[in-house]
C-alpha cells in the first residue's frame, strides 16, 4: 500500500493467483467489462498468460481515492519467477480455484505455494486480504462447494462460486477483497 497525501490517493494491489487455466484472465476480463476498467495483457499465441494481465480500478474513501492496481499471475510452472515479481507489494489476493474433480490436487497444491510464495516477497500468509473464488461452477463436473471448501478452503476465508465466463461470482468475489481492504484502510487512515 503506497499513499500519497498531496495526491490524496492510496495505491493497492490485488493478484488473482491459481494454477493454469483456472480463470484469472478470465476473471480480470469480465471485471474489465463490468467497470469499464482498460485492460492490458501480454498473452502467448495460445492465449494464455505470459508475464501478467493488468487492470486499475478506482474508488473514493472519504476524501481519498483508492487506486487497485489489479493483476493476474501466470500458472505454468516454468513462469514461477515471474508469479514471485508480480506478487510483490501485494495487498490483497483473489485466489482462483478451478471447481473441475480432476483439478482438486493441483488447487490444494497451488494453494499451499502460495503459502510458500508470500514469504519470499517479504508478506506473511496471515496478513494479507484473502478471498477464494471456486471458478467453473457452471461445468458437470465440478465437485459441490462443501468438498472445495473442506478440501482447500481450510482456514476459512470468504469464499465464492463463480462461472467467469458467464460473469456470474466476478463482482461478488472482488467486492468481498475491496471490501476488505478498504477496512483495512479506514483504520489506518483514521
């Protein structure tokens, strides 16, 4: 969180971070579209994120102005560097879980190197903003929310369904981590 009082705007960022090909882009796509946020992406031939996907949303609080800077990072394990630099300075984290059964262990496992991760960019796990959105919900195959829930959610954050594509879950999901992060805000501000 960066604040510049002459400015009177507060500097957050968020990260959809999951495995490949859960819905991050997705996610900051639908968003994009719902707020009429403009997006950036850098994507391989096959669409899928390269280095990240960014987006910037604002939001007055009191007599200061909240900017999210709002990124996704890439899930293929050869880009693990660069998810390490996008997640530095994080303040919040939307953390994109595909629903699908065959998906179930590389979500734990994500989940767990994200654990991993936020130390080596100086965070801890505990004192960053967290929201789980359960993406995909819309497919056959997906496992029912209490198995998600008991299976990667073990600490309880809020959580959410959600189908991206669809736009269904999107501003729920965001509004729960913006919710979040503007209390947090509001009392340091105070």
């Amino acid at each position: 969180m960066l604040v510049d009082l002459e400015k009177r705007l507060v500097r957050l960022k968020i990260v959809y971070y999951g495995p490949s090909m859960s819905g991050k882009t997705t996610n900051l796509e639908s968003l994009s579209r719902l707020y009429g946020l403009k997006l950036t992406k850098i994507d391989t031939e096959g669409e899928r994120t390269l280095v990240f996907d960014f987006a910037t949303k604002k939001v007055p609080v009191g007599n200061m102005t909240a900017s999210f800077a709002i990124y996704t990072v890439p899930g293929q394990e050869i880009y693990k560097d660069i998810r390490l630099t996008v997640l530095k300075g994080v303040d919040g984290i939307i953390f994109v879980a595909d629903a699908q059964k065959e998906r179930l262990e590389e979500n734990v496992r994500f989940f767990d190197l994200l654990k991993e991760d936020l130390p080596k960019v100086g965070k801890k796990y505990k004192d960053v903003p967290m929201v789980i959105q359960y993406n995909k919900m819309d497919l056959e195959n997906t496992l029912p929310f209490e198995v998600l829930e008991h299976e990667i959610n073990r600490d309880r954050l809020s959580s959410v369904c959600a189908s991206a594509i669809k736009g269904e879950g999107i501003a729920e999901t965001f509004s729960l981590l913006e919710g979040l992060l503007l209390a947090r805000l509001e009392r340091i501000l105070r």
